[in-house]
C-alpha cells in the first residue's frame, strides 16, 4: 500500500470523551469512527487490525480440533423463553419486532441457539466431543458505552461451545480452550491472566476470566505474582501437559473482584507475592453442565442406550475489544508500536524527501517490490510531506520496523529501525531475512 | 480434515417447502440452517464455500483500489431521516428502539453511513477518487422469505461506494466496478451478464444487474447471444481496455424485465440471436451522482476553492446468495461439484475398505500429510461406512476430485477422479502437481 492511497483520516484532537489512550489513538489514527453511541465503523487501518486478530484467534481454535461456523446476529426470542434467559436478561437484550410483529433480538451470546442446533442434528454419543465455534457480531445495549470498543454496544466475539458426554470429558474440553486461550493472547504478545471469576448470566459451575494487567482495566484482581512467571511456551497438546498447566495455573491465588475473599487471600499469598492490581477482561470460560441442554431437550443417546443431556461449556473472546487492549498493553512514550503478528502493516518505508530527491522514491517503490515479493505486508510513504510530519503518521500507525531512506543511505545500506528500538544500517536482503526470521 | 470429525449433518429428506435445489442441498449436505423465518446459521462446510466466495470478492476489489473497512449492522434513524429514505424504505427496513427510546435500524444497505463518513473525513478533491467496501450482513425484512439463502432476511453483502470529483470520473470508477463483477464472477466459473437495469429504491442515473442465467432465476432477462460469447479475459486494467469492455457490452441488447422494451428488443436482435430466459441477481451496480452527498451535505472543497458534492456510486454483491446461485448453475445428474477455487475441499481422499483392510486407512492418511503439506485442501473418509453410502456423502459435499483406495490401486498408483469428468491412475506426486497446476 501507498500511503497517499490508504483511507487514513488522521486527527490532530480528539473529543474529552476519548479518555483512555487506546481510545484517543484509534480515533488519531483512523482506526475507527463512532456512527452512533456505542456504535463503530473500523476503517482500513482499524479493520486490517482486527481480521489479523481475528485470524489467530481462530487459528488456535482450530488447533484444538474446534471446527468454525457463523450463527445469525439475529435470534428469535423463543429459544430464550425455553432456556428461561428471555426475561431474565434485562434491558441489555436489544428486542425487536419483525413486520409480522414476531419477537426478535441480536444475540448478546448464542448459547441457546448453538444448543438449538445441537438438538436438531446431534443424536449420538457418538459425535461426541464436539466443539463449535463463530466470530460473529454481538450487541450489548449498555446503558452508557464508553471508552470507544472497549465498552461499547456492537461489538465482535468469538464464542465457542462444547458438548461432551460426561463431566469428566466437558472438563477436558474446558481444559482444552484454557490452552487454547493463553496460546491466543500469547501470540498477540499479551500477558493474560486465567482468574477465577463468577459466571454471571451465563450460568454454570466452573469459569475462568482472562485478564489483561494494565492500570487502565476496570476489573480489579488480586493474584499471586508467581502466576506471572509461568511460561505457556512449556504446555503440549497431551492431556498430561494439559492438566499439568491446568494445575500450575491452580496452585496460586487470583480472583476477580467478584470471588475475592480477603481472608482467603492474606493467608494463601505471603505478602511480598501479593499482586493487587487492575485488568481488562479479554476472555471467559464458562463449563455449565446442562444448563442450557435440559430446558432445551438437547438430548442424546447414550452409551447404555437412554437418553441424556449433553455437558457444555461456553468460551468467549472479545476480539474488537482485543484491539484496544493490545493498545492499553503496548503503547508507550506515546508511540504505538504493534506485535508484528498483527501490525497494520509489517514495515514501512519512508523515503524522507520525495520532493527535493525523485530518486530515493524510486528507491524507495524498488524495495516496496522487493519485500512485497518476499511476502511482507509493507507500506510506502510517497508523500511529499516533511520528515516530521512522516515520522509523527507513522508513531500514529504503529508500524514495528521503518526503512528509512535519507542521507544516511549508502549504497545498498539503509537506515532499519525498530519503533522504540535500536537502529542499523542493513541491506534490503538483510532486512528481508530479518523480518522472516520474526515472523517465525 | 478427517470427516469422522467434520461437524457435518446429512439430511435424506427435506421439507417440501424447500423448492430451489440449491435450498434442498444446502439443508441435505449439512452447509445450512435455519433459525427462524429467512435467518439461517451457516455450518462448518456452508461457512467454509461463503469465505472462500468472500475472499475472492473481497480481492477482487482490492486489484482496482477499493479499499476494505467495516461498517456497523445497526445503524442511527437519523442519517435516513436526512436523506430522506426513512420514510420511503417501507416495511422491509427493520426498526428498533433502543434502551433510551432511540430510533435504530438493522442495516439494508449503506449509502447513508458511508456518505456520513465521507463528509466527517474527506475534506478536499485531493483525496479523491476513493473507493470503499465492506462485508457485511444486512437485514430486509421480507415478507415471504424463502428460496433458502436465495431470498432470506439477513444476508452477507459487499457494498462498495465510490466518491469523485466529476461524472467524467464518477463513470471511471463504474467502469472499474464493472470489470471486478465480470473477474470476480470469471472466477467463480459463473457466466454472469450485466444487463441495464432499473435503479429501483437506489436511486440514479446509471445502473446494471449482474445476472446468472438459470431457469430456477426470479428475474426475467432479455438479451442478444452475442453477449454470451463476450470473453471478459481480453480486457486488462487500463482504462482504454476497460472503455472497449464497456463498448463491447453495450454494443448488444440486454435488459431485466423492468426496462425490457419489445419494439427495440425486436428491432435491435435478429430473432435467431433473441434470447429470453431467467436468471439470478448476483450484483447490481449504479452511479447516482449526488443523490445522497447533496442532502447529506458531504461537501468536499474543488479545485476552484469552491465547495462542491462528490459524485457516487454504490456497488452491491450479494455474497450469500452466490452460495445458492453457484449450486444453480454447477448442480448436474444430481452431483455437486463445486469449483476448485471455492470448494468446501480440494480433494477427498476415500479407502473404500476401512473396515476389512485397515493399510487403506493408513495409505490415506500418509496421502492426506503429503497433499497438506503442498498445501493442498484435503478431507480424508476415515470412517467405515460402505464405499456406495461415502460416495453418496462426497457427491453432496461435492469436492472435484477424489482419489480413490481400492481394489484398482497398484503399487503407488491411485485412481484419481474428477467429479462429472474421467478416472485416471496416477502417482501421488502426479496428482500434486496435476492440482497445483489447476488452482493456478
């Protein structure tokens, strides 16, 4: 891409509204533009972002042998009124009615409708364990929506849904997802959190939250530094490494506001390895039972030939809310510098005078070619603007590494610099290598 | 993927209701159902054909500089109101209050959203011409939906929107649209014909339906053959090209049932070239200058220092439908065989006699870990169901080739067959390169 191409309206100022910092920059850089209260439009920058979240996150679903489908946003209201949740939900449920004046809504979570499916096309054990997944817009009509996507009311998860036949196997499969989930937030360079937490409307015996530590969340946690120090790196995919993970991530104390006991967690942690601080919430796990299974007559036949209901969980990432929280996580001295893994775009080439020196945009477009070929995602600055005013876009995009074509070129030598790193003179192959290399 | 793992539910009957054959195979082959009237959740092998359609849309656009974002389903009364169509657009838009009595709207279309970010964002004629798309699920509350996916009331659309300064420009991006429709649907195997249509509740000066000829359509269409034989694979990207492509599809009658005129149908087509037929509606595409940048005040400064409205256009393909209209076209003797670029899989591997040779079984799986690692879409038949009941589950699925472990297998060579086409005998490296050469 061509800067001068790309559809990046930048903001010098942002409204007051706009107070975290992930806010602030996504409104400055064009990543998003709210349409109404709540409701975002991602621009190109914004949305290049999100699908490239989006994809690792399904990525490690896949992994773990959970298969991808896409429910509707809208749902009709029946299966809510069988589960019992109709009511129940209150006035965060958007409720519509169709020209025929049947009662719809747009699935806050899809709980009811995968159990639905469940039931019309699963009738044996023998199709068990399954695990279904979608990415898939939701709508959450909060009372007062803030902080840009962080908190706002149309807003993209990946909710994912297990069925197996007994306890044991649900908690397998809940087993599975947990891996499944610090894999994720570990290839977006995050540190989250497994935190016991309440399971809240969704219901259900078992639920882990996944906190992201920054002073900006609003969920306040208490854990046992230890936790922090485990490598998710050492787990394979055996259920022996599995429940070893599972165990380790146990052995310590962490809590949510919500399942803090002060007692409990004075006399757990000493108090040197007491952590008391503040995160954002990117994930939940939930294993119900048959919560949803038995109102909704999802049965199946067992293994002894009688019917049962079947054990699920629930899982859910907030992949738009992901985007901000990568920015709350890593934006620093006021530069954005993005994991590579989900940059906007992987390198940026910025030839700093285009208009007194032709020929470092020739150059310039040369080496865009060359990295292009190479399978890198780069991004050419062909502006006639100041170097200043180049280099002030591109703290804005966050684009990790910049090849910078001035005076300090030298023949086939170019200035690489990594966003808040350290410079040096490399040729383009070099370069080449040395981004491949990263990529992994 | 090892089917015995596919979520993949296979119907034998299907409600009467269902009449397209599209609708019964997509129930029947497990790719869709439906949730309530016209609202449909997309199975893992439905979900998996409407990316690989999306994907190659969405590349399509991004050749002729159409630049990806993503607009919000739910969007404000307001913008509809300042245009004018909240009133006009009838039963079909579906409206909903929210929590504070707030007038909202599931998304038909997006002329009005688009038009709000252009005048928030683009100031001046130098950022001009641009062009923006979007993926997105749009709802038309339908009276009667039916047809399965063909007629259904929340579907996934592209939409793309084009702001210039002048006609003359307006007319380029058009022409530009109009060839990415004719390589998109090239793509897809279709032989779709642009044929003038009416603006309908759009608006404007200029327009085209995209059309695929099919008994099964709901459009009546009228044309010249010589339009069939047109071969869009002659035009390349520059604009004399794309003007001779617009001449050459000009140059013939054709028109939908609403412009159709029988005096200039009759005194323009020999009656040997006459064509009358049906035909599905995949794309429609319009120019309409500043219908809706006029009312909506998206001003952009002109060369002249004065204020003027952009001229646009709007750029429609409905994504979910070309599921239904590409199994309209495809389905024959009761097979599915969908295109390679867009199949659920690539090649299905079949040991026909899991159960009493189990070396079949391992035979596969030792081919499957080849094809994969060329990077090939490969499904393996691990199951030991009989050989007719897997080649009735694989004539739904409709993967184009197969290849074959039986009885006919010697040494390294396989039967290597193509759905509807000719059996051969080949090696494994054979089949690899003959695959990598077809995908192109």
């Amino acid at each position: 891409m061509f800067i001068s191409k790309l559809f990046f309206p930048v903001l010098r100022d942002v409204s007051a509204d706009a107070k975290l910092k992930s806010h602030q920059l996504m409104l400055k850089s064009g990543m998003i533009r709210q349409s109404t209260a709540g409701i975002y439009s991602w621009l190109p920058l914004g949305l290049k972002i999100l699908k490239k979240i989006t994809k690792i996150v399904c990525e490690e679903q896949d992994k773990i042998g959970a298969q991808e489908m896409l429910m509707p946003t809208i749902q009709s209201a029946d299966i809510w009124k069988e589960s019992g949740r109709y009511n129940d939900y209150g006035e965060e449920m958007l409720r519509i009615k169709d020209r025929q004046g049947r009662e719809l809504l747009y699935g806050p979570t899809n709980e009811e409708l995968i159990t639905e499916i469940f039931r019309d096309n699963v009738k044996s054990y023998k199709s068990l364990p399954l695990i279904l997944y979608h990415v898939q817009w939701k709508f959450r009509d909060e009372i007062r929506p803030r902080f840009g996507v962080m908190r706002c009311r149309e807003f993209l998860m990946k909710d994912a849904y297990s069925f197996d036949l007994t306890k044991e196997d649900a908690i397998k499969s809940y087993n599975k997802m947990f891996l499944a989930y610090l894999r994720t937030f570990h290839r977006l360079e995050l540190k989250a959190l497994p935190l016991k937490a309440s399971s809240g409307p969704i219901g259900g015996d078992s639920s882990h939250e996944f906190i992201i530590l920054t002073d900006s969340g609003e969920s306040q946690v208490y854990l046992d530094k230890a936790l922090l120090d485990i490598n998710i790196e050492k787990y394979d995919d055996s259920e022996t490494s599995i429940n070893a993970m599972v165990a380790d991530y146990s052995k310590f104390y962490s809590a949510t506001d919500e399942k803090y006991s002060k007692d409990e967690f004075e006399s757990k942690v000493k108090k040197s390895d007491q952590v008391v601080t503040k995160g954002i919430e990117v994930g939940h796990i939930f294993y119900f039972g048959d919560k949803y299974s038995k109102p909704l007559k999802a049965n199946i036949l067992g293994k002894d030939g009688k019917n049962i209901n079947s054990q699920m969980g629930s899982y859910g990432i907030g992949v738009s809310r992901l985007v901000a929280a990568v920015i709350e996580a890593k934006y620093n001295n006021n530069i954005m510098k993005w994991p590579l893994a989900i940059a906007p775009f992987e390198v940026a080439i910025i030839p700093l005078n285009n208009k007194s020196d032709p020929k470092s945009l020739d150059k310039g477009k040369k080496i865009y070619n060359e990295l292009k070929a190479n399978g890198i995602d780069v991004i050419l600055d062909d502006t006639e603007e100041s170097p200043a005013s180049k280099f002030k876009n591109f703290e804005l995009i966050g684009v990790p590494f910049q090849i910078i074509i001035g005076s300090k070129s030298v023949d086939d030598q170019f200035e690489f610099k990594e966003l808040n790193g350290i410079t040096e003179n490399l040729s383009v192959s070099e370069i080449i290598i040395k981004i491949k290399k990263l990529k992994g």
